[in-house]
C-alpha cells in the first residue's frame, strides 16, 4: 500500500529553548516549500496543537530568524500530552489541520509525545535541541555550543575580579542531571576542579589538593565548575572556605546560558538537522530522531534512539583532571 504524500507538514518546538532552533525552523520552511510542501508553524509546543495555536509559515516568514536565540515558534512543557486525552486531541489537530506529517524540535520529553503521535498514525520527526547535549542517540544537539561560548566568556569576565580579590570562584552551569556543558566549560576556562555527576571524585584530592598545588605554584584565584547535576554550588563553596580559608564566591549562571544568537555551529547544525528532517518524512518515514553520529547528519527510531546510552567524553574528562593545577 502506498504512503499517503506529504503536502503539509506541522513544525514545533518543545521544553526548554535553545540557540539554533530558529535556524531548524527556517530551515525546515525553506526546505519543504521548495518541494511544495506547505509548512504549519504550531506555537507554544504540543500545548499550541492541542489547542490549535497554529500561523503559516512562508519562506519570507522566516527571513532574518537564523540571527536570533530562543525560537520564534515559543515553548512550554505540556503535561497534557502525557495523558490520553491529550494525545487524542493533539492528533485530532493534526488530522482537522490536514497536517501530514510533524516535526518536533527539542529533548527527550519532546521525542516521546512525537513517538505517541506516531503510534497514533502522524508520522513524525525528532529534531534534538538542549543545551544540555544528552540525548543519548546524538554526539551533539542545537544550542550546545552557544551555551558554552556564552558560559566560558562570562567566567572569563569573573575571572578578572576574582584573580583581583585572590578568591576561588564556584560557578554553577546548567545541564541537568548531564555534565556535557560542564565539562566543557571547565576545560575551556581551565578550572582547577570540575564536579559532574557521571563520576565520584575524592573531594580533598580532586579539589582541595589541587587549590593548594596550585597556591604552591603562584596561582592566587581558583574557578571550580560544578554542573548543576552534582549538588549545591553552595555547599562546595562552603567545604572549600572551611578547608582552606580563602574568599569563596558562588555565582550560578542560570538561565543566561540558553540565550544570545547561535554561533556558527548552531546555525549549521540546525539547517543540516531541519533540512534532512523535511527529506526524510517527504520520504515516508516516521517515528524517527534526526542524529549527529560518527560526524554525520543520519536518523534512527525514536524507541531505538532513546534505548541508547550516553556517557561524558572520558578523554576529555582524563585531559580536564591531568592539566588542571
């Protein structure tokens, strides 16, 4: 039996923003009408196709968005997706909308309510966009890499005054219960310490050792990254100040991290993932997660994907505790 054609799709964006979406956005748009496709833009995530918070989108609508953070489409969290009613008037949406097909931008909670509208008979594609880089199935996911430029270049900045003061500064990233961005960052800015969740540390030696080994050597200020996944920033900072005595800060960068425009990266990244999006569900296929994996632009099922495991980069974790002083 052949596949019912693709001659509208629906786009949405789903959990939390990240840097990059905008440009899967536009690329999704620009894709699928040169096939003359035409492409739904839903708003507010599942909780917009649920409650029919759908524009049109054109390619002269999305002029000008690869430039901007956030994405244009919003966000929200959408509990009523996780019931059956909810799934039912999601994909009764999609059916009075003509809508042949969905593309869901975001993480794993995104990729499992495009899963049970799958099953319910709208095919539909995951794009992964989270800052927090953990979806298992994909090297890499939009937003990472602004994220991080936006956490190195704002330590950067306290850097200055905490060498100034002679203070060790504690410095909270996001990331969830994943210590990617973490990681990164400390590597980035050269923290004498890195806290993840993925690995146990033996806190005098991993921490304290390293302040004095560094103090010892002529280093007057400290940066220990703790990811948000760890534990309290707080409590490190206190452990620190009682083991040592030095001036310590905590500064919890937040919400800052998943604002300001894409880097270069993100806007490829997101163009390359919108564009294979739209190829493969033209294509016939569903229930899929556009991936990066072995440096390549590829998709698996959604089931399989999220089956998957994903651990920190330990070469980089063994380089991060071995140049740390």
């Amino acid at each position: 039996m052949d596949k019912k054609p693709i001659r509208r799709i629906g786009v949405l964006t789903s959990g939390g923003d990240a840097p990059g979406m905008n440009a899967a956005i536009r690329a999704i748009v620009r894709s699928a009408t040169a096939q003359d496709v035409a492409v739904l833009g839903i708003r507010r995530g599942y909780s917009g196709l649920i409650n029919g918070d759908i524009i049109e989108l054109a390619a002269r609508s999305v002029d000008g968005i690869i430039t901007k953070g956030g994405t244009m489409l919003y966000t929200a969290r959408c509990l009523e997706m996780l019931t059956p009613e909810g799934l039912e008037k999601a994909a009764n949406t999609c059916k009075y909308m003509g809508i042949d097909g969905l593309i869901a931008i975001g993480g794993d909670g995104t990729f499992r309510g495009a899963q049970a509208l799958s099953r319910l008979g709208v095919p539909a594609i995951g794009i992964p966009g989270t800052i927090d880089n953990d979806i298992v199935c994909s090297d890499y996911t939009i937003g990472f890499d602004t994220a991080c430029n936006t956490a190195v270049d704002a330590i950067d900045k306290l850097r200055d005054t905490m060498q100034s003061h002679e203070r060790c500064s504690v410095v909270e990233v996001m990331g969830r219960r994943a210590g990617h961005l973490a990681l990164h960052v400390g590597v980035a800015v050269g923290a004498t310490a890195i806290l993840l969740p993925e690995r146990e540390v033996d806190f005098e030696s991993t921490v304290i050792e390293k302040m004095r080994m560094g103090r010892i050597k002529g280093r007057n200020h400290h940066i220990i990254i703790v990811a948000e996944g760890y534990g309290s920033a707080q409590d490190v900072a206190d452990r620190i100040h009682e083991q040592t005595g030095i001036d310590t800060r905590v500064t919890i960068l937040g919400h800052i991290q998943r604002g300001g425009s894409p880097s270069t990266q993100d806007r490829v990244m997101g163009t390359r993932m919108g564009y294979h999006a739209v190829k493969i569900l033209i294509e016939g296929k569903t229930n899929r997660v556009v991936v990066f994996d072995d440096n390549m632009i590829t998709d698996y099922d959604i089931e399989e994907g999220l089956a998957r495991k994903k651990d920190i980069n330990q070469a980089l974790f063994e380089a991060a505790q071995m140049v740390a002083t």
